[in-house]
C-alpha cells in the first residue's frame, strides 16, 4: 500500500498541518487488526471507556509490530527522515449511539518535547464518516502557535482540557473522512476535534505519534518515566533513552 509522496504532497501537507495519504493496510492485516482490536475492547475493564486506551503499545507486543509496520514507517520516514522514535500511540474508539466527543484542542498542549517535532498518523480501524465523529481540522490552524488550554468542565468527553475561547470560525473545519485501512497525518499544533457518535456505527481509530530522534522528551512530572522506543535508525547524539535499546 507504499506510496512515495511528492515533494507538492509534502508542501502541502505543512501547509495545511494534515493530509490524507489514503490507504495504508492492506485487506489481510486490516482484518487482522479490527480483530485484535474488537477483543481488546470486549476485554476492557468494567466502567472502562474504550475512547481512552492510551499507551497500549507499551503493554501489548502486538500492538507496538503495529506500530513497527515497515510500510508504516516507510511512509513516516519521508516526512521526518530515516530515524523513526515512537513517542505515543493511542486507541479512540467511539462506540455507537453515545461515542464520547473531542473538544477543540491541539496535542503540543499535553506533550513535554522540544522542539515540537512530532507528527500523529491516524489509523481508521472503522471508516470514519461525518455521522459517526471523524476528526475535523482547522487548515493552516497549525502556523498560529501554541494557544492556551483550560481544564474542560462540561460534559464528558475524551480529553480533559480544551482550548482557551479564541471565537474559532468553526466554518473553515473540514471533515477528514476515511475508509477503514486509511489514514491521515497533522501536525502538534494542528487545531482540531471531533462531535460525538450518535450513529448506529462504531468509530475506531489508532493514533501512532512519530519523531526524529533529535525531538527531546522532556522527562519531568508525567513524562518522567515515559517509555520511547526507536522504532529505525539510531540516535546518533544520544538524546533520549529507549525501552527497546540498551
């Protein structure tokens, strides 16, 4: 499912802060995965929503081969170079009928890097479809820096902060829509979110969030333990220390 990208894919692509790069599993390991991933939610612990299965890599050796895909970091390599770390992965599986909502928010928020190189690659394990809660972005949102984010205080949703009031033109959002096996990629400070799920069809999808080696992990409060792994090549300047490197 490789496909090299154009350097007008990869200007557009920080132009915008996302792009769709279409389908990326083939029909074999999509099956395989939608599987593995049905079984992992029909075990969740009782309470437990299956919107927050953060960090699964760490514990499932399935889950970080995923994350280790050659075609998948065929393609990560050709925005951000031949070393590959493994910063975070996360599954977001809105359930149908009460599919919990994102609110507006940009990752580089929760995130203790720097620089903020990083790019999310979003897996559809479901198709992801306006009436089921795709991800929606904010074009160019990225360019605007890093805005403030509050703790969030109305109902439930996936995350626990939202952005600041910034009287956001929700107009200029677009609807990334994917077919199951497809993905897309955004960058840290991309403005984006998600409606809730209200449809009669689950949406899944599995977030994988990639850097170069030379992003830094600050390693204090929560991120003082937190697991990398250097998924190809090396970290020639020894910045960070891997799980998976002795």
């Amino acid at each position: 499912m490789f496909r090299t990208l154009t350097a007008e894919d990869i200007a557009h692509y920080y132009e915008d802060g996302y792009m769709r790069y279409g389908r990326i599993l083939p029909d074999d390991e999509l099956a395989e995965v939608r599987t593995y991933v049905d079984d992992l939610i029909a075990h969740l612990p009782a309470g437990r929503r299956s919107e927050n299965i953060n960090m699964p890599h760490t514990s499932d050796a399935y889950l970080l081969k995923l994350c280790s895909l050659k075609g998948i970091l065929d393609v990560v390599e050709q925005f951000i170079g031949p070393n590959i770390v493994l910063f975070a992965s996360h599954i977001i599986s809105k359930r149908q009928g009460d599919g919990l909502p994102l609110p507006w928010h940009q990752d580089a928020a929760y995130w203790a890097l720097e620089p903020m190189k990083v790019m999310t690659l979003w897996l559809a394990v479901d198709d992801a479809t306006v009436e089921n809660g795709c991800m929606r972005v904010v074009p160019g949102s990225h360019k605007w820096g890093l805005i403030p984010h509050v703790p969030f205080t109305g109902r439930e949703q996936v995350l626990d902060q939202e952005m600041a009031d910034i009287n956001l033109d929700e107009s200029k959002a677009v609807d990334v829509e994917l077919k199951a096996g497809e993905c897309s990629f955004h960058e840290p400070f991309l403005i984006h979110g998600s409606k809730p799920n209200t449809s009669t069809k689950r949406r899944c999808g599995y977030t994988m969030r990639f850097m170069p080696p030379e992003t830094k992990l600050i390693r204090s409060g929560r991120f003082a333990d937190h697991p990398l792994y250097l998924l190809r090549g090396t970290d020639a300047r020894g910045t960070n220390k891997y799980v998976n490197v002795g």
